[in-house]
C-alpha cells in the first residue's frame, strides 16, 4: 500500500522533510532512485540529455561500490546525487546505530547533504538524528514503477495526473523497476515538455538554506 500523491496534511506533519520545491515555474524534479547499474542508470542519462534535463540520483553505496564507472558518468553529466544508505536499509526494521553507520559507509562514496530513507521509511529519533547531518528528501509524487501489479500505462498516469510546478517525482534506475521505466520516462520528458516544463536537479545550498530560514521562523 503507497499513495501515489503525498497529502498535504502529511507534508504538514513533517515539515522539516523536503517534499516539493516551493515554485510557481513550471519546473518538475525527476529523481532517481535505488542505482547505479550499468543496465538501466546509463539509458536514463541518455534520455535525460535528449531533453536537456537534469535529475538527481539517490544512490546505493553498495551499487556505487560495484559500479563507480556508472556513478561517474551521473556526475560528470551534471546530475545532482545523493545518500539512499549502502544496502537499501530499512529504518523501521533497523537498530539506530547500524543504520546510521550504513548511511555513512554510503557518505564515503556520495559526497552530499541529500538523503533519501529506502522506502521513505525513518523512526523519529533516526530523523532527528538525520537531520543534523542530512537534508531528508521525500516526495510529491511517487510513480509506483516499482509495483508488479500496476500497468506500464497507469504508472504513467501517476505521474501525468498528480505532478505539478515544483513536484519532486520519484522513479527508479533499477532491474525490478526498468520495464516501465523504459515506457515512463521518455512520455514523461515528451508530455511535461510540450507543456513547457524544464527539469531541474534538487541543490544542495538552496534546500540547507531553507533549513535555516525554517529554524530561525
């Protein structure tokens, strides 16, 4: 059970997670999530580039540490990336300490302040603790690419039906998730585009300085 578009109210409730990106450009955030493999993170820099769109790659520091050459070319195309643990931990079904020291065994690989839990999932005292360190990225819209039980058609719909100026989009550069990720991804970058959308990479400065905007409110 996921809900496709994250509700305000639950937006609300964690304020100091990020999101969307407070716009009113017609701007999405395409990020990536769970890579890099050579089999299907190559293919999305491709499509990206025929739109002249930036993303941000939230990445699995075991998948860098097998792959360095494919999380070499995210970085050298200008994408942003960020820390999505070393084995795709999940916070609710992991003790405190081992969790962390697996998301800093990921930080020696991903030089960022970007951190995105597997699953979206964190118990309050691991977000707390994050938060010092990180700024936490969620999302608006989650496109279900992941899901067996969904068509390739609906997964694109998730995504054309709930996003929006500002909408941070989570997909996925991973083997369970390629089939619709190879129907999804180019009617993303054709639809929003014919609306005259851009695609923007989440930064790093602008988010920490939001952070520190929302502490001294």
């Amino acid at each position: 059970m996921y809900l496709v578009k994250t509700p305000k109210f639950i937006q609300n409730l964690f304020p100091n997670f990020t999101w969307r990106i407070p716009t009113d450009e017609k701007e999405l955030f395409l990020t990536f999530d769970d890579g890099p493999i050579p089999e299907v993170t190559p293919w999305v820099l491709d499509q990206l580039e025929q739109y002249d769109a930036k993303g941000t790659f939230f990445c699995v520091g075991d998948n860098i540490r097998k792959h360095p050459d494919v999380f070499e070319q995210v970085v050298e195309k200008g994408h942003a990336v960020g820390n999505h643990t070393f084995s795709h931990l999940n916070g609710w079904a992991t003790d405190n300490l081992p969790y962390f020291h697996n998301i800093r065994h990921c930080a020696h690989l991903v030089n960022s302040v970007l951190f995105r839990p597997p699953f979206g999932q964190l118990k309050p005292r691991q977000a707390q603790f994050l938060q010092r360190h990180y700024r936490i990225v969620m999302w608006d819209v989650l496109s279900g690419d992941f899901d067996p039980n969904i068509t390739p058609e609906q997964c694109l719909a998730n995504v054309i039906n709930n996003a929006g100026p500002g909408s941070i989009v989570v997909l996925h550069d991973s083997l369970k998730a390629d089939e619709k990720l190879q129907y999804v991804l180019p009617r993303i970058l054709e639809h929003f585009s014919a609306l005259g959308y851009t695609f923007g990479k989440l930064n790093e400065q602008e988010l920490l300085s939001r952070r520190v905007e929302k502490q001294i409110a």
